[in-house]
C-alpha cells in the first residue's frame, strides 16, 4: 500500500467565523443546553434514565448535529494517536476531565485510586502496546 505524500494544499478548510457556520454553531449550542438543562440531575447509576437521555439525545438529532459540524470543521479524515500515562494523580480540576483530582468513583462514591507507574512498569505497558500493534499489522497483512 502506496502511502500519500502530506501536502498542505490538500487541507480541509473551514471558515469558522462565516455566519452560516456560526448560526449552525448557534442551533447546536442550544440544543446541547436544552439537553443539559432537562438531563442535569441525571443519575448515572440508573440505567433506565441513562437510556433515556442516550434516547432524547438520539430522537432530537443532537448526535447527528455534533457530527455534521465536527466533519465541517475536521473533514472526513480521521487521524489516531495514542496517549501513554505514568500516572492518573492530578492537581487541576477540570470540569470536563474524568482524572481531575476531585474524579469520585461512580460505584463507590468514594474519590478514585490513583497510581503513578514505576519505569519499570511503564516500560512493560508501553511494551504490550507495541506487541498489539504488532499483531495487528501482521493481521491486516495476512488478510488483505
């Protein structure tokens, strides 16, 4: 398999601050606060109301929006990366992040474990990770 030549002309470009864009912006905006307001108290250990939300969010196409301007904004590539931890300790408290320091275990309802890798065992993780991918190449190639 032929690997393409990266040339910055081929780019996907977006004029993000286009009033068409920004009205779609707008529309998903709202239809995200809209779910957040009526789902805010939403307990994650009640498995009928989490179907319940995935289902509203479904049935009002909020999922197909965020789609639709994620692919406007990103285009139809998809790039991966993988990201390696030593350790999932933190002293920030992001909002959005679930290894924020103040994380509480959903099952528990006790603040999470934290672990901070030795060099020894961050070298047999990142070691695992290789023989996967390993296998996974040596696959797709026995297959294709």
């Amino acid at each position: 398999m032929e690997r393409k030549k990266y040339d910055p002309r081929n780019e996907h470009k977006v004029d993000i601050n286009s009033p068409a864009f920004q009205t779609q912006i707008a529309q998903v905006r709202q239809m995200y606060q809209d779910f957040v307001e009526e789902f805010s108290g939403l307990d994650l250990r009640d498995e009928a109301a989490i179907e319940r939300a995935y289902e509203a969010t479904r049935t009002r196409g909020l999922l197909d929006r965020a789609a639709e301007i994620k692919e406007l904004i990103f285009g139809r590539d998809v790039t991966t990366y993988g990201v390696s931890y030593v350790s999932d300790s933190c002293k920030s408290g992001c909002k959005y992040c679930p290894l924020r320091r103040d994380s509480i275990d959903v099952e528990t309802g006790k603040p999470i474990k934290r672990k901070t890798l030795s060099l020894e065992e961050f070298i047999c993780q990142e070691l695992s990770f290789l023989k996967l991918v390993t296998l996974v190449v040596r696959y797709r190639k026995l297959n294709s």
